[in-house]
C-alpha cells in the first residue's frame, strides 16, 4: 500500500529528495549520465565519470532514490569497454528480464589511432557484463566514421530486437545510422545492409528512436533545417506509406530552423515530437509540439493541425511522453534562466491541461548553474507511476562547480 501523498498535482513531490529534489553525490569527477526505469520502477543513470572518460559508469537506485547495494558495488559499477577509446553520450533500456543495455558513442583518445563509431553493452541485472551477448557482453561498430556527435538512443523491439540510433562524420560528411540487432548482440540481416541502414537524403541528424508494434522504426530529428521524422519499414527501407518518402518534415515557418530532440507514440499509433524553433534573423525562440498521424502527416484534431509554438517563458522541447491518459508531458528549459526547467500537461488537442502546474506548467529550479548550456541538453523525463514522473537532469554544484545527475520528482 503506497503512503499518501501530500501536495497537488505539477508539484515537486515532497517525499522524494529534499522537497522533491535528489543530489546523485559522486566521489570525484564530472559525471553527465542519462536515467532509464526498470519494471520495478528503480532508476538506472549510465554515464561517463570525467575521472573515467574510457569507462562507463552505472549506477542503480531504487525508487526512492536510495543506491541499490546489492548492484556493483554499493550501487556503482565501472566497465572499461574499449582500450585506447572515450565513451561520450551515454543511453540505455532495460530489458524485460532486467537485462541492461547500453550505448555509447566512442572515439579514439588523444595520441591513439583508429575510427570513431557505436559501441553496444549489456549487464545482467547485478551490474555484471553478459557474456551472452555480443564478444564477451560487448558490440561495436566502427566502420568509418571520423568523429562522433549524437547518440540518438536504443529502443526494444517486442521480439527482443534492438534497434540503435546515431549519427556522426566521415571524411567530412555527416553520416546518420540505424543499427538493428538480434537478442544476443548479433546484427539483423534482414535489416539495411547486414544489420546497417545508412541515412544519406539531404542534411539530417538524428536526436531519438522509437519502434512501432509492427517492426518499424521511427527517428526524429531534423532534415535540410526542418523538425522532420523518418519512418522505416521491418527491413530497414523508407516506408513510402508515411508522408511519400519516409521521411515526414514540418512546415517552414520562415527563415528559421527547427529540430526534434524527442519523438514518443501514442496507443493509436500517432507520433508526437517536441523540440526547437529559432528565428535566424531576430534570434527569436520556441519550444515546439507537434502531433503526426500514423501516415505521416499533421494531425487535425492537434492545435488545427498546425505547429504548437510553446508561449513565453517556455523555450526548447527537450524530452516528451505519453501518460496512461494519453497526455502529453514535455521537459524543457526557460527563457534567459539556465537553472529553471520546465515540465508542461497538454491535453490531446494540443491545449495545456489546467489541472496541471499553473496554466499547465510547472518551472522549479536546480541548485546553482548549469554551464555550459549544452550540458543541460542531457535531460529526461520518465513516467516513474501513474501519478509520479522523474525528471533527470544536470547541476554545478555551487562549491567546486562539478557536474552531476539531480533527480526531481514532479506530482502528475
């Protein structure tokens, strides 16, 4: 029996943290780590210590917040996956047997030699690597990329299939990828070429990576300066059932350039995406939502079918979900405040919810600055209960300005 509640709904919950707000303490370093939920709602944060740049380092709490003794080492478990290699932009799901998986971009240290690429991890559920995976718990893909950018994420197919998103450069030219995966770490090769699908149509960049029940796979992004998404078929070829070509852009809204950090599917099998709008000319921003039907195109019933530009203070998209009402949540941050986030209701019209927050939205503060902003990019929100989400993301704390993981858990 859960303990009541007390507080309202778009508040932090103050029976998490202090007052609904959790510092993750780190012995030394940096640490810039991204959360992931298991079935029993626990908190994985997988990272990179700046103490440890050829390392991955998870962590587990439990629900509360609390470090899980019985994982690694009280709590704590470090994997040097690659001798000679940083890890950078660490993601992870967790498995429905509590296997994890996680992904990294890698790229050769300084003074060593060899190419950039994605490497692919799975431990057992005590933090262990999975020697039944991959070479020894291990995958990496290395073909040819030069430098590394954006890991756009992992999602799980209901087959056990583990589809990889990403992007970086090869001699120059940006290079997104699709990466499909068999259970045990093989590549698919039923999938692209051997496993691989190459996006090469126009200037695109990965940002996130969802699966649809029937085997497709749907990333969002930006293509040529516009929010777009890209729908691919069980084999890893464009769907020309959605928006023609596969790849689904938003509308110009005129001398601007706009992207989607994060793409989430609704039960009848619309996509929603949120993320940023600016103005070239007047350096003018928004947040953006967005609601696209299973072919591709905007749905009607959303804001008249039309862009949502979030108002003022509210700026950048930076996550979004789907609740078990159908909602829209959003994580985002404020105009000209680098230490406020916000976490937005919208109802399915594309209307804030007003029994959320005030007016639909919550804004609470995380302890000291955030710099540089890039950091605060590296954010989550995650549906922890029905009535309850997580929200991930980074501070500086205010005496030695190191960087870590606070946790904040809002009432919804």
């Amino acid at each position: 029996m859960k303990t009541p509640i007390s507080g309202r709904v778009g508040q932090l919950d103050p029976q998490f943290g202090h007052d609904g707000l959790l510092k993750v303490e780190i012995p030394s370093g940096d640490f810039t780590a991204r959360a992931v939920l298991n079935a029993q709602r626990a908190i994985h944060l997988v990272g990179v210590l700046s103490s440890e740049p050829s390392a991955a380092t998870l962590l587990k709490l439990d629900a509360e917040g609390q470090l899980d003794t019985s994982f690694g080492t009280g709590g704590m478990v470090m994997h040097r996956i690659l001798d000679g290699y940083a890890l950078k932009d660490l993601r992870s799901a967790i498995q429905t047997d509590g296997r994890i998986l996680v992904v990294a971009l890698c790229t050769p240290v300084a003074g060593e030699s060899g190419t950039a690429g994605i490497v692919v991890f799975r431990c057992l559920g005590d933090g262990r690597l999975d020697a039944g995976f991959g070479d020894g718990g291990v995958m990496v893909w290395r073909e040819d990329w030069t430098t590394v950018s954006t890991n756009a994420g992992v999602a799980l197919q209901s087959d056990g299939g583990i589809v990889v998103a990403g992007w970086g450069s090869a001699a120059g030219t940006g290079v997104n990828v699709v990466l499909k995966l068999l259970i045990d770490g093989r590549f698919d090769p039923g999938f692209g070429q051997g496993g691989v699908k190459r996006e090469m149509r126009g200037f695109t960049r990965f940002s996130d990576v969802v699966v649809q029940d029937q085997g497709g796979v749907l990333v969002g992004g930006y293509n040529d300066g516009v929010a777009a998404i890209f729908c691919y078929q069980a084999n890893g070829e464009p769907d020309p059932a959605f928006s023609g070509d596969g790849i689904m852009h938003l509308p110009d809204l005129g001398s601007s350039t706009m992207h989607f950090n994060g793409i989430a599917l609704q039960p009848d099998g619309a996509i929603v995406g949120a993320g940023f709008w600016g103005k070239t000319m007047t350096m003018e921003t928004a947040g953006i939502l967005a609601r696209v039907n299973a072919g591709g195109e905007l749905d009607p019933e959303f804001n008249r079918g039309e862009v949502l530009l979030l108002p003022a203070p509210l700026d950048q998209c930076l996550d979004v979900l789907i609740d078990d009402e159908g909602r829209i949540i959003t994580l985002g941050r404020v105009k000209s405040d680098v230490r406020a986030i916000a976490v937005c209701r919208w109802l399915g019209d594309g209307t804030p919810d007003p029994s959320f927050g005030t007016q639909g939205s919550f804004i609470f503060h995380v302890p000291a600055a955030i710099e540089p902003p890039a950091m605060a990019l590296m954010q989550d929100v995650l549906a922890q209960w029905p009535d309850k989400v997580l929200v991930n993301t980074l501070r500086a704390t205010s005496t030695d300005a190191r960087i870590g993981p606070v946790l904040a858990r809002v009432l919804s």
